[in-house]
C-alpha cells in the first residue's frame, strides 16, 4: 500500500464517523478551529514566513507571492469565515423531496455527504482552511493536496484543525494533508478509486486539466479563469466611459491572482480610441502589461507587445492583460467563445437588447453586465464559503458552497409491498 493509499483508507474509515455526527458536533469542531487559529496565529505566521522566503528565492512573481501570503487580517478572515460556516444550515438529512406511490410506497429524496473528497490546490493556504471546513461542515472527509509552495503554511493549518476537531469528538482523519508533494503521490492520489468518491482540482488551467487527463477518480473542474471584459459601443457620455473604465480597473488589478480576475480586454472600435488611453492610464498605476492586436497598438502605441494566440489562450494572474479590439457583438461573441475557459464574462453596455443576447449566448457560470468579475464568489452570492468556482455543467457549477458538496438518497418506506 502506497503513500495515498494510506492516507485514503484513514479518510474511509472517518467517513460514517462524519456522515452520522450532529450539526451541533460538527459546529462545535468549526468553532474550536475558529479559535485555534486565532489563538496560533504567531505560529502559523512563523510558517508562512518559511514559504514566502522559498517563493522569494525561487523568484515568484509579487502577484503569485500575494497569493501565497498569510497576514493577521488574512487569518482573521479565515478564522471569521469559519464563524460564518457555523451560521449556516446545515444541510445534511434535510428532504428534498417526497412522495407517496398509489402502491403505498413512501419515497423521500434526502440530502447525503458526497463521502471521501480529495482536493488538489495550488498556492493559497486559505483553501486549505475553506476546503476543509467546508466538507466538514457538509458531513465529508477531506484529502488535502496543496503546492510544494505552501507547505509548510498548508501542514502547519492542517495540524491545527486536526487537533482542533478532535476536541470536538470528530475523527481527526476527517482532514488529512498529503504532505508528499511529489508528482508521483499526486498521480497516485488521483487514482484512489476505492477510497476517494470525487477529486476537485482548484489552481490554474494547467492543474485542471492535468487533473482531468490523469484522474481516474470522478472530477469536478473548478477555478480556470480566462475571464473577459466585452465594452459595447452603446455607451452614452463620460458617466458610462468612467463606469466601463472602474469596471476594467477592478477586475485586473484589485486581485490579479485570483480567478475571477479578467485577462482579457475586448472593446468595440467605435469606442476604442476614446476608451483605451483611459483605461492605460488607470491601469499603469498598476504597471499593467499590454498585449493587443494591430488596431490596440495602433491606438496606444510601442508600449502594447504583440498578442499572439498563445496570449489570449492565457491565464496570467499577474498584472497582464489582452485586448482585442472588435467590430461587432458576433466577433466579440467569437473570441470569448474561443479563448474563454467558461468562468466569468462581463459586458458594459447600456442596450437592453445587446446585454440580453450576450447573457444568453455566453457561455460561462457567470455572465454579467456592468458589473466587474470579482464578484463571483460564494461569499459574494451570499452563499457563504465555497470549494471553488465550479466551470463545468454536472452536478454542481458556479460558487460550489455547502449544497454542492452533498448528494441525495432515497429513502423507501412501505408495509410489505412487492413487485
């Protein structure tokens, strides 16, 4: 028996332990972690510290060593989003559904755990503390695999909420981190057919889709964000010119990293030489790379490096951005369509119709209009904390919360009947 194979088995064994346990246990284990990692946060500090100092010398870029970074008011977030869990409903045992059959029969659809979750994440520790109490929360155990990058943050939050549960009387192989790194111990973990029931991969397209290729286990795609923003021509005056402008702002640079960040620029031509000298200018308070085609360099200048079809198949997470510069909604629709990875799309406009056709026609978990990207988010959706942005279409897509993290079963009552 392998590495993973060890550690699935412990997550097998906890799981009726966890599928049986109480939403009062399981709240009173989310608020022991709660104020453990407030009470630690010095030691958990101490262990970031030993990452960022690795991310430095192996030149990380400043975007990626955001991501990976842990401060007092990030762990106090972490620590109140776990308080927020606690507050929710619990969503385990509750029916969906019943009926009763002119045989009799009493048929109820009832709210389950999925059982045995492994999660492969890259560089945010954070997910470590979501990921867990999330399935913790939802009656499931967890098999954690995060990023070389983070470990020593990843096994110091791991330890922490492990002892944490345990106080409560839950089992503390309910969360378990794979502290083997190794590419060979993530092929093997993907492989756990008779111990894990679903794999959830969150980090960047090259993750995912490695995940997806290798995993013999079920796969819930999540987090690949080449994500755009669409300017219309039908803009009326500097009100809406400053909104497009605010809208583009945010949605690059207040958190570059993360993935519902945008990419990718697309602008109409009718307002594209008013628009895009407004949004360099925003932008370079940023340093913000430009990638365009003829017509942006055309408008802007030496400063815009060619984009190639590379480039706007690319998810940055840096301060770097695309932009095409279109003609028409249809090749607007076109490019999306091509390079999008099904994440989050936005249009500015002030058409009716236009804005219509684009949220029926996009293809994405979200499709907004003159609204930034950012905000696709379980805690912005008002859904609490979340998995991950989930981009496919089964089961579960968009903020993957609690309910996404459950599934059903039926429950059968009769009083002898027989077929």
């Amino acid at each position: 028996m392998n590495y993973a194979q060890t550690l699935g088995q412990k997550a097998k064994a906890a799981a009726p332990f966890m599928a049986a346990a109480s939403p009062q246990k399981k709240n009173a284990a989310l608020q022991a972690i709660a104020d453990a990692l407030l009470a630690r946060m010095d030691e958990i500090i101490k262990a970031n510290d030993l990452d960022l100092k690795a991310a430095q010398e192996n030149n990380m870029t400043a975007a990626l060593q955001d991501r990976l970074r842990l401060t007092e008011a990030r762990i106090k977030g972490m620590a109140d989003a776990v308080v927020q869990l606690i507050a929710m409903d619990d969503p385990i045992g509750g029916v969906i559904s019943g009926s009763v059959r002119p045989n009799g029969l009493r048929i109820m659809k009832t709210r389950v755990p999925l059982g045995c979750i492994g999660i492969i994440f890259e560089s945010r520790p954070n997910v470590t503390v979501d990921a867990a109490t999330l399935c913790l929360k939802a009656g499931n155990t967890v098999l954690l695999r995060g990023g070389k990058e983070a470990i020593h943050s990843n096994m110091c939050l791991t330890n922490i909420m492990r002892k944490a549960a345990s106080t409560a009387g839950l089992p503390m192989d309910c969360i378990q981190l794979v502290e083997d790194t190794s590419r060979e111990t993530a092929a093997d973990m993907m492989q756990l057919n008779d111990y894990l029931d679903v794999l959830i991969p969150r980090g960047g397209a090259g993750l995912i889709q490695a995940v997806v290729k290798q995993a013999t286990v079920p796969v819930i795609e999540t987090g690949a964000g080449n994500c755009h923003v669409y300017i219309d021509r039908c803009l009326h005056g500097e009100e809406d010119y400053a909104m497009a402008v605010n809208i583009v702002d945010n949605a690059k640079t207040q958190r570059p990293s993360v993935c519902n960040a945008i990419e990718g620029l697309i602008i109409h031509e009718d307002v594209a030489e008013l628009l895009l000298p407004r949004i360099k200018t925003a932008l370079d308070a940023h340093d913000v790379v430009f990638y365009g085609d003829e017509r942006t360099q055309a408008i802007l200048g030496d400063c815009v490096q060619p984009a190639t079809e590379e480039i706007y198949d690319t998810e940055f997470n840096d301060y770097k951005i695309s932009v095409k510069v279109v003609s028409s909604l249809d090749e607007a629709l076109a490019h999306i369509a091509k390079y999008s990875t099904k994440h989050s799309e936005c249009i500015i406009t002030k058409d009716l119709d236009t804005a219509t056709r684009f949220q029926r026609e996009v293809d994405a978990a979200a499709v907004y209009v003159n609204a930034s990207t950012r905000f696709t988010d379980g805690g912005e959706f008002g859904y609490g904390a979340e998995i991950g942005i989930s981009t496919q279409k089964l089961h579960a897509r968009g903020p993957m919360g609690l309910t996404e993290l459950t599934t059903v079963k039926y429950l059968i009552e009769g009083n002898g009947q027989i077929r």
